[in-house]
C-alpha cells in the first residue's frame, strides 16, 4: 500500500500538474483513490498519459489551501520492461540535470578495461555510492550530476543523477524512475537509476535505503525534470507539508547488490 498527502497554499491560480499515482504497469493491478479539495470543495481532476507509463493529473486550483490526497494498494508482478530502440536514442541523450557530455573523461578514467552494460551498472551504481555522502537538503532543485560530483553529497535523485549521467557518458542507455519506496526512512518519495542491460531495463539504487524489488514506479523519464511530483505553471503555490506512506503485505524482501532487478 502507498499514500501521499500534500498540503499547498494556492497563491496564483493557474495549472497544477501532479504526478504521484502508481505507474500502470502491465501484470499489476491498482486500487487507488485520488481527491483534491481546495479550500474544502473537491476540484476536477484530468489524468494525462506520458510516456514511460506515467500519469499526470492536471488540476486547475483557484486561491486558497489545496489538499492532495493519494491512496493505491498494488497487488501482481509487472512484467519486466524492454529496452525499445527508441529508448536506446532517447536515453544515451545528455539532458538537463544528467549532463553526461561533461562526464566522458571522468567516466573513462573511472571505469577503464570495465565492459559490458551489467558490468558497468553495477560498477558505476557502487563507485557512486562510495563517493557521495547522504545529507538531507545539501542540494538545491536545479542541481545536476556534476554538481552533485563536485559537492560529494546529496539526497537519492542526485545519486541517481550521477549514475545516469555516467553511464549514458559510457554508452549505456540510462533514465531516472520516481517511486513509492517501503523501508525508506525517512519516508518520502524516492529516486533510482534504470539501465539498459542485455536489453532490459534493470534498477539500481547507489544509496542501498530501500529493496529494489519492493519499489513502486510512480513515473520515468530522462531525469528529474520529467519525474517530479508537483509542478506549477503560469501561476505560484506553496508547498506547506507533504506525508509519504509505502509499505508492504509482509515482511520486506532482501536486496542482494550483486543481482539485477526490475522494477516489479
């Protein structure tokens, strides 16, 4: 089961695009509510598709105190993704915070006589989580891969920026998953890297804070620019708190770093 609860102070009214359902993956099925009520009265909610099985809720909110209520209990396995050949242009692409065309010599310096995409995921994904260091709010929203290499700290989606960033700098194909994470704590949504191996998509998290194959993907994309959670256009709101919720039906599975995982 997951949850998230937002609380905003609408200052300017204009569009709102939330992305915190369950991705609909083939093989799973979702039982999941979503109410948003700005100021008490419900607000009609328009879900957009986007690409990487993602859902965008678009909301139109007036002035005043908006509440975004979000419950889901997934059940089922989802098939494990394909690397399509679209996938392998798109996501070899430098892209707004995994600026890999200004990793090349440090990716081939780091990773030199390391071949073969399951090989390079897993090596890169471990040098990274050695080389940084978990501070909560060392980094700001605008922060990319390289900011992240030169200040040695950040939060999961600058780990996952790096790993990505390097191994599109190595030629492997690489994107970002926004997820539901149980055994995160502190709890909140959380950040992993994907990449292309053997022609699947296999999940890697540098900062070992939750299982992979207890991970829920809300959304995919080239980096953070396309996975996050709020965003506002033409208009400006607080985000007063926000309560994240992921646990499972049991007890939570062990995660062996030296498997490859799909995001199941």
């Amino acid at each position: 089961m997951v949850s998230a609860t937002l609380e905003l102070e609408v200052l300017e009214a204009r569009e709102v695009m939330l992305q915190v359902a369950v991705s609909g993956m083939p093989g799973t099925r979702i039982d999941e509510t979503l109410s948003v009520r700005c100021d008490g009265a419900e607000l009609p909610i328009a879900e957009v598709p986007v690409p990487g099985n993602g859902r965008v809720h678009r909301l139109v909110p007036a002035v005043g105190r908006m509440t975004i209520e979000y419950q889901a209990t997934v059940t089922g396995t989802a098939q494990e993704e394909m690397v399509s050949d679209a996938d392998r242009i798109v996501y070899l692409r430098p892209s707004r915070y995994a600026e890999s065309d200004r990793l090349g010599a440090i990716a081939a310096a780091e990773f030199a006589g390391i071949s073969g995409e399951r090989e390079l995921l897993a090596s890169v994904s471990s040098w990274v989580g050695s080389q940084l260091t978990y501070v909560a709010g060392s980094s700001g929203p605008t922060d990319g891969a390289v900011d992240t290499l030169l200040l040695r700290q950040g939060v999961c989606r600058d780990y996952a920026h790096l790993v990505v960033a390097l191994l599109r700098a190595l030629d492997v194909p690489a994107r970002l998953a926004a997820v539901y994470a149980p055994g995160l704590n502190p709890m909140d949504f959380h950040a992993v890297a994907e990449a292309a191996v053997d022609g699947v998509w296999r999940v890697a998290d540098a900062t070992l804070l939750a299982p992979r194959s207890a991970l829920v993907r809300i959304a995919t994309g080239r980096d953070a620019a396309d996975t996050a959670f709020l965003s506002t256009y033409g208009g400006a709101a607080d985000l007063l708190s926000s309560e994240v919720m992921a646990v499972t039906d049991g007890p939570l599975p062990g995660d062996d770093v030296h498997a490859t995982v799909s995001l199941t």
